[in-house]
C-alpha cells in the first residue's frame, strides 16, 4: 500500500512537473524572457532590474487586474507631474535587514542605506497615496510606516561618506581627539629626526611602512640610529627605519585606534539591533517600494511602446486592432530595423480554431507569436500596442509548438519531436483550470505532405473539441476547406504582393491563401517549359477554379474596404457639416431669444407706464376742482393710450411663400438643396432632410428653390414679468458631473467648455488634489468666463477640495 502510494505521487510531482515545465517553455518560445530583458532596462535600482527578470507571471485572474491597475495608475499619475517619479535613495536593504534580525552587525555604510531609502519611502508615500484617484496603489502604499527616528539616529551618527561621526557618542570623541593630538606629535618627532639627520638619508619623504612612519636610512649609516627596519630597497643601498623615539608614540597610537575601532563596533552593534528589532516594518517598507517601482517600470515600458489597457473577456473573444509585435518595436527604436506592420486578431466565441496561410516570411509565425505575448503581457500588468483599447480573453493556460525540437538523445526526428509536444498539449488540456489558447506552427510538417496534411486536420479538430482558441499557421491546402464543413473553424492569409515578390504582413481575415509557388516562378524567370510541365501534375481546374475563387475574394474585400473607407469619410465629413449647423441653429436660437427678451421688456415697461398714467388721469378725473377743458384734455389722452394698448390692430402682411411640409429649399450656409420634413410651428423652426443627415433651421436659415423669401404674420409677443427660471439639481448627480483627473489644464478646459455649453446650474467638477496645478489652472479659467457665476469647493462628502462646484449662469 504504500510502495503504491508513493509510485502514485512520484506520477504526479513528474506530471506537474511536465506541464509546469511546458508551460515555461511556451513562455520562451513566445520570447518573453526577451521581453523581461528589455522591461528590466526601464527600471530604476538594481533591486527593481533583478526582481523583473525573476517576474512570474501570475495565473489568478484578480491578480493580473491588480497588476494592471496599478500600471494604468502610475501612468495616469506621471502624465500628471511636472517631473518624473523618482526612485533615487531606494537601495535593497531586504538582505542587510536579515542580519541585522539574527543578531548580525552590519557596516555605516548599510546603514546609511538603510536611513536614506527610509526618506525616499516617505516622500514617494506623498507622491502616491490619494485613495479617490489611485485606491489600487494606495491600498498598499497606506501601509508604508515612516520609520523617522531610526533615520534620524542614523543620519546624525554616520557621515555621508559613511564614516562614523565623531559625535556618534562623547567616548568616541574623546578618543579620536586624543588619537590626532598623538599623531601630530609623532610627526613633529619624525620631522626633527630628518632635520637632525639629513646626511644620512637618502631623501626627506616620510613613508608609510604596515601603518608606521618610516624615513629611508642610507644602509652604510644604519648602525648609527636605534629603531626598527620594516623594509628595504630592491637594491638594498637603503633601508626604511623607524626611529626608536617615534614607535614609542606609535605604539600609543596603535592602541588608540583599538580602542576607537572597539567603541565603533559598540555603536555599529547598537545600530544594527535598532534595525532588528524594526525589522519586520522595515523588510516590508522595502517590499512596497520594490511594488511600487515595478509597477512604474510596467507602466513606462508600456507607454514607450504605446500600450493601450486591455479588458479581460470571461469568455474566449479576442479583439485585437492595429497590433505591434513588442520585440519588433524594440527592434525599430533601438537598432534602426523597419518598423513592424501593425495586425488585427478577430476572433469571436464561435470560433475554435484559426489556420493562417501564406508563404514563407509573410509574417504568420510573428503574428503567431505576437498574440501569444500579448496574453501573457497583459496578465503580467502590461498595456498592449495597439491602436485601440484590446478585449482579450484571461488565458492562464497557453500553449506554443514553434520551432524544431528535435532530440539527438532521444533519437527524435523535426517530426516526432512536435508531435511529441502536440501530445503533452493534449494532456494538459484534460487538466486546465480556465481558458486555453494553442498556438502550433506549420502543424503536421516535416513528413509526407498527404499524411502530415491528414494528420495535421485530425489535430484540429481534436483541438476545436478540447481548447477554446487554437490558431495554426499551415501551407496544407486541405486546411483551408475545413471552414466550409465546420462553422469552428477560420482563415486567415498573410497578404502577398504579386509585383514586387514580398509579403505586406497583413493579415486577411476570412480569406485563405492562394498558391503563388507558379505565378511568383513565371515573375522570377523560371523557364516556361518547366511550368507548364508542372502545371500539367496538378488538377488545373480544381486549382484554377480555388484560386480565382480566392483572388475573387480578396479583390471583393478590397472592393468593400474602400467603400468602407469612403463612408467612413462621408459620416466624418457629415458629422462636422451637422456640427456646424448646430453650432449656427444655436446661434441664431441665442440670438433670437435676447432680442424677444428685449421687446419684451420694453413692452412691460410701456404697460407699466401707461398704466400709471392711467391711475393719475384718473385720479384727476375724481378732483372736484377740475375744469371742463381739463376734463377733455383727459379723456383724449385715454383714448389716445386705449388705442396704442388695447384696441390697436395687427396688420396682416401678404405672404409670398409659406413653406409647408414636403417643399424644396435652399439651405444658404451649405448652398444645397433640401426637404421639409416636419415643421415646429410653435417655436417656428423647420425640420429639413438634406442627403443622408437631417437639420433643424429656422426660416432665416433657408429660402425658396427660386429664390423666395418667408413672408409671416407678425408674430404675436408674449409679455413675461421675469426672465424665464431655469430648473436645475442642486443634488450632485452623473449629470451634473464631470471628472477631468489625469487630465492636463487644456485638455480638462476643452471637455468642460463642451459640457457647459448646454448646461445651467452647478457643475461638479473633480479634479483631484495632487499638485494643485489642475485645481488652480481650470478656477483661473472659469472666472474668467462672464457665463460662469461662481466657483467655490465642494463639501466634505462630495469630494471637499478635490471637486470645485462652478455656478453656471
């Protein structure tokens, strides 16, 4: 029983090894150890370097989103910030902490290190803790502890040098006081014996022998001087002679230095268990720091390679659009090389197993390649290059076949050797824990192209009923056709230039490649005999008949790419001619309303006088002095205000034209002929269709096809008190709400201009606190604005002086 449990477990830990083993290799072969070469260059300590090309990449779906948050943080924050972040002071103290908590003594100069990367976690905690705009890196970077007094002990203990100060304790002092008093009168000593002997010496130097002051005796003279020789010259005509009235002081001196060296390493020892006794806070302050750099590390590489923030998708969906391969960027930055051709990957639910035709060099295993690390870059917090923000499936299993794997110990052909991979993919598959990817080059090559082609079909559909995603690079025609049978299955070729020979490393989705080996020999110069000779072997109208249904397709493609592209600049150029009506409509609506406001109140303001006109003709009517003559004087001028005000007429102009639903116009800003649609009578504003767009204009906007102008009744004014009163929430909602952090003050400027454009009543605007400079730029902006009534900070639960509420007229 046990002898069975035992082979038992030995099967396993062998098993787990294998599929530990072989998901590194894939990793390798995708080139990720590459990436992490060149990932590690932008770090900023040798502590961040070693850490990044040890990296493994995690295999939990939570802990790549918090890799990837904490990246998208850091950018969004440096893109903020004047000057860069620096991790200048941070040194790796984890090892010298160690010892130091088992009693170890380490030297001044380590801790001096240790005190300095103290000082840089505390103002690197001020630079990222902000819980409202950074929650991701604040949650551990609240826990960093500022460890002020161990600095200040070190800092005043220890030079910048890292020598020990001599006022480290008054002992020390003391005797370092004593030690140069003692060696400037063994100088003084020295210094008399050379003046005192001159003729014996060979020179003045004073030398220095095992830390001893020595002069060079002239060796015929030596027997004259009581001391100690310590050396002589290769030539052995001089010696070098302490003089016995100066080892007497060095022998005080020697002592000295002990006893100072004694009280040092008192201090250093004392030091030392300051940090053990700290030691658990300390080691983790310097596990955060190293957090910290490295997700500042991810976030500057992906910035140079123009990473864009992928979205995980649960299910096996994958929209990649205009991607670069990373180890190609860094090929065309670094070394000059051509600059990769950006590729898109569309792969929806569906769909199991993609093959990819085309010739050699045409860019199939690249792409390959590429999506595979692209997988893994975004589990390991890095943004991907692309054009558009990627949606890629979370994929902690992935498997590679790229490459010969041939074995001369196991006597393995190119053949065997992947087919022996393919196989411990296959047992893998059985035992994996969320999404799959395959990733198999030229699958089924290497052996006879019938068999292998049999052989390498069988294998995909294998992988259609046990991966989610599978994507094979073939030149197996056969391939091709399994699309037609089995909805699972896509293709992919990688564009080929017919005239100049070389491959465009796009990828055509949809389409499988066509066979140029013929068309591309008879362009070489290739005799013709020879390939109408092996014209006749193949079936010419099967092949003829794919391969112009093939060329078919990708001229139709090409076809609706530029419809595509054509519309997409007809809706563009739409959309701006729709802008700018809108732009005119507001406008003139503006306009119209300041002009109605104005007759309005004018007219209130006549009433208003008239009616008090009114009131004292009246009251003069009641006066029983009035006279006859004051009487018709009163009652001319009632008749004269009944007229102006109640009884006075609205003369009906003729109307030429009366535009009405379905007429022709012309629309004077564009010069072009439209139609009325709908007709809003009460506001007095007309709906017109112009080609594929509809505008709302009013009549002062359009005329008739020849040239008529609107002709209306005077229409009738309504007299309001007061200014129309606009409803607005003093509540801060969505609505009401605009979050420009991250931004710059022009770009924050431009988005709340578009927002208040339409909008009356407070505004929330968050705009974070961090340096201020956000904050301090738009409040300068804003009361500059002659709409924008006042600007004050927002309450405490509303986001205190992170938001700024602007009053909008």
């Amino acid at each position: 029983m046990i002898l069975f449990f035992c082979m038992q477990e030995k099967s396993y830990s062998k098993k787990l090894y294998s599929e530990n083993n072989l998901e590194d290799e894939s990793k390798s072969l995708l080139g990720w150890d590459l990436l992490k070469t060149h990932l590690a260059s932008f770090s900023s300590t040798e502590m961040g370097k070693k850490a990044i090309l040890s990296f493994e990449i995690p295999i939990e779906y939570e802990s790549s989103k918090r890799l990837l948050n904490e990246t998208v943080e850091i950018t969004e924050l440096e893109n903020t910030l004047d000057k860069s972040i620096s991790f200048s002071g941070v040194f790796d103290i984890t090892r010298n902490i160690k010892i130091c908590s088992k009693g170890g003594v380490i030297l001044a100069s380590e801790l001096l290190e240790i005190a300095k990367t103290i000082a840089a976690a505390r103002t690197l905690k001020k630079i990222f803790l902000d819980f409202e705009q950074r929650p991701c890196i604040s949650s551990f970077t609240k826990n960093l502890i500022d460890h002020n007094n161990i600095e200040t002990i070190f800092k005043n203990g220890i030079e910048s040098n890292g020598r020990i100060a001599d006022n480290a304790s008054s002992k020390l002092s003391i005797l370092r006081k004593e030690l140069l008093s003692k060696k400037l009168e063994r100088k003084i000593l020295v210094d008399k014996f050379i003046q005192k002997n001159l003729a014996y010496l060979q020179d003045t130097v004073i030398a220095d022998r095992y830390g001893r002051p020595v002069v060079a005796v002239k060796v015929n003279y030596i027997d004259n001087f009581k001391g100690i020789i310590h050396d002589s010259s290769s030539s052995g005509n001089t010696v070098y002679f302490e003089p016995d009235s100066v080892v007497t002081k060095g022998n005080k001196i020697a002592s000295l230095e002990a006893r100072i060296t004694a009280e040092e390493f008192k201090l250093l020892q004392k030091w030392s268990q300051v940090v053990g006794d700290n030691s658990d806070n300390l080691i983790a302050m310097s596990s955060i720091l190293l957090r910290l750099e490295n997700a500042l590390t991810r976030s500057r590489y992906s910035k140079w390679i123009g990473g864009k923030t992928p979205m995980f998708e649960k299910n096996p969906i994958i929209s990649l659009i205009g991607f670069s391969h990373p180890l190609l960027i860094w090929e065309n930055k670094k070394k000059g090389a051509p600059p990769p051709v950006p590729v898109d990957f569309h792969i929806n639910r569906n769909i199991k197993v993609v093959s990819i035709t085309g010739p050699n060099t045409g860019g199939k295993t690249a792409a390959l390649k590429g999506l595979g690390l692209s997988l893994i870059m975004a589990r390991g917090g890095l943004l991907i290059p692309s054009t558009k923000n990627p949606i890629i499936p979370f994929c902690p299993n992935i498997y590679v076949d790229i490459g010969d794997k041939q074995s001369l110990e196991e006597n393995l052909s190119t053949f065997s050797g992947h087919i022996s991979r393919i196989k411990q993919i296959l047992e893998s598959l059985k035992n994996r824990r969320g999404l799959s990817i395959v990733l198999l080059d030229e699958i089924g090559s290497g052996t006879d192209p019938l068999e292998g082609s049999a052989l390498a079909m069988a294998l995909l559909k294998e992988f259609a009923n046990k991966s989610d995603i599978t994507l094979a690079t073939t030149h197996y025609g056969d391939i091709k056709a399994l699309k037609y049978n089995d909805s699972r299955f896509e293709n992919v070729s990688v564009a080929f230039d017919e005239d100049s020979l070389k491959p465009k490393y796009i990828l055509n989705w949809g389409i499988p490649g066509r066979s140029n080996a013929l068309s591309i020999s008879k362009r070489i110069g290739l005799d013709e005999s020879i390939l109408n000779e092996a014209a006749n072997y193949l079936k010419p109208k099967e092949v003829d008949n794919i391969n112009n249904i093939i060329k078919g397709l990708e001229e139709e493609k090409i076809k609706q790419q530029n419809y595509a592209e054509a519309a997409a600049e007809l809706i563009a150029r739409t959309e701006i001619l729709h802008d700018e009506l809108k732009r005119n409509y507001e406008y003139q609506k503006l306009n119209a309303e300041k002009i109605q406001e104005l007759e309005r109140y004018k007219l209130s303001k006549h009433i208003v006088d008239a009616k008090k006109e009114v009131i004292d003709l009246i009251k003069k009517l009641r006066d029983q002095d009035v006279k006859g003559e004051d009487t018709r004087i009163i009652g001319k001028r009632l008749k004269e205000i009944e007229a102006e005000h109640l009884t006075q007429k609205n003369v009906e102009k003729s109307i030429s034209w009366n535009p009405k639903i379905g007429d022709f116009v012309k629309i004077k800003s564009l010069n072009s002929t439209g139609q009325i649609v709908d007709i809003d009578k009460k506001g007095g504003f007309y709906e017109i269709k112009c080609g594929l767009f509809r505008s709302t204009l009013s009549v002062n906007d359009f005329e008739g096809i020849n040239g008529e102008k609107p002709n209306f009744k005077n229409p009738k004014v309504e007299i309001n008190s007061s200014r129309e009163d606009f409803s607005f929430s003093k509540i801060r909602t969505s609505k009401n709400t605009i979050d420009v952090r991250g931004l710059r003050v022009h770009e924050a400027e431009i988005i709340i201009e578009e927002k208040i454009r339409k909008f009356h009543g407070p505004l929330w605007i968050v705009h974070g606190i961090g340096t201020g400079k956000l904050k301090k730029g738009l409040r300068i902006w804003l009361s500059g604005l002659n709409y924008v009534d006042k600007i004050e900070d927002a309450a405490n639960n509303e986001g205190g002086p992170g938001c700024s509420i602007a009053w909008i007229k």
